[in-house]
C-alpha cells in the first residue's frame, strides 16, 4: 500500500509545481519593443521587388551606413517622398540626399543558418525631418522651412502654377536679363508675364537644383548660378530676384 500512495503523490505534486511555474510566467507582463533613434543622411534608394524597397542612411554621429528593406506602401506614408517612380520602377528622389532626418527604428534578430550565427535586422518605424544651422548665414535658423519652401516651388513649377509662384515673390521682384534690369511691381504683371519671367533657364534651374547643394550668404539662398535668390523678408520667405539669361 506504501509504495502505491507513493508513486500517487508525488507525480501529483509536480504537476501541481510545473502549473504555477507556467502560471507565473503567463502572467509577466511583455516588455514593448525598444525603438532606437538616430541623425542619419539619405542616401539612396534601390527597389528589392515590386512591393519592397532598400532604403540607405549614414549615420551623422559615427558616419556608419544604416540600411532598411521596408515596403513601399509603408514609404509612401511619410511626409517626405524618398522614392519616385519614372513609370517602369523605384527611384531614388534626389531632393532629399544628404539631408538630415531622424530616423526611428528596430533591431531584430533572426537566425543565420548559413553563417551559423545571428544576423540583426534593422526595422523602419518613422523618420522626420532635423532642423540644422546649414543656411545660419542667410538669416535661417530651421533649413527644414526653406527646403520645404523651395520644393513647393519646384511644385509650382512644374504645374505651370503662376498664381501660386506670385504669392512667393517680395515685390517689387528684380528681374536680370540680358538687356537690362526692370522690376515687377505686383502679382498680376508677374502672371501676365510669367513665361517671359521663368523661362525655360529658370525653370530648369528650380527644377534641378539638390536641396543639399544650395549656397547660402548674407544675399540669401542662391539657386543655380543666380537665377533665382530666396531670402527672409519681414519673417516671411520670398523670392527676390530672378536671372533669366
């Protein structure tokens, strides 16, 4: 009788011990997935498939080289536009190069059967924007305000948008060509002669200029070789002056 209460008890006892270890362990609370954030540089983009994309930052601190595989889909939700289509596949959206942002991200870490070891892979959450002192010397304490000026005038520019264009201008605009100086004095004259005023020059000017490449000077941004100078003007960013020749 002794042995068989004996045999009885004690796989009882350590069932009994294994449910409250599983227990305890149910109820610890899952420790949320640490985000990491770092000042990068975009440099490039290359699509993986049709439906992913490698993006490349390198890191302002260490100059390292961060690189993410991200969806496309995902891409498209952040406010700056990193990849543009030229109708067959992904490209790189060269507005954006060299420019600062702060990238939030994970590692995760997934086996490597080949190398017989962990491999970490990066996770992109968000990026934004950061502010830098790159145009201190044109009066611009946030560079993200002009640069968000100057891509919505290479908006404007490529819809034709001259009513848009006119409301960027301080008047009166002085305008540079080949013959001699004249000055706008209103929006309505800079739209009635808006294709004399940003010709074919201008607009390619505009058009090509990388952010990342804009001079600065007590004179205000220059973009091109002159065609066209941005500067402050009563807190408020205008256009200048204009070079079409």
């Amino acid at each position: 009788m002794k042995r068989i209460f004996i045999y009885i008890i004690i796989p009882v006892l350590l069932t009994a011990s294994c449910s409250g270890n599983l227990k305890k362990n149910g109820d610890q609370d899952l420790k949320p997935e640490a985000v990491l954030q770092t000042l990068a540089a975009f440099k490039s983009a290359e699509p993986v498939n049709e439906k992913r994309c490698k993006l490349i930052f390198r890191k302002i601190d260490d100059c390292q080289y961060i690189i993410f595989y991200t969806d496309i889909s995902t891409i498209k939700t952040f406010k700056e536009d990193l990849i543009l289509s030229d109708g067959n596949s992904i490209i790189t959206n060269h507005d954006f190069v060299n420019l600062r942002f702060k990238v939030n991200y994970t590692e995760e870490t997934s086996p490597d059967q080949s190398a017989a070891e962990n491999t970490i892979i990066n996770k992109l959450k968000s990026i934004e924007r950061s502010p830098s002192d790159r145009f201190a010397s044109a009066g611009f304490n946030d560079d993200t305000k002009a640069d968000d000026f100057i891509l919505n005038l290479k908006r404007y520019v490529k819809t034709e948008s001259s009513s848009e264009i006119s409301a960027m201008i301080s008047y009166p605009l002085n305008i540079t060509n080949k013959k001699n100086k004249i000055k706008i004095t209103d929006p309505e004259t800079f739209i009635k002669d808006y294709d004399i005023i940003f010709n074919s020059k201008v607009k390619d000017s505009i058009i090509n200029q990388p952010l990342a490449d804009i001079m600065a000077s007590s004179k205000g941004l220059m973009i091109g070789t002159g065609e066209v100078w941005i500067k402050i003007i009563d807190s408020k960013i205008n256009i200048t002056s204009i070079k079409n020749y």
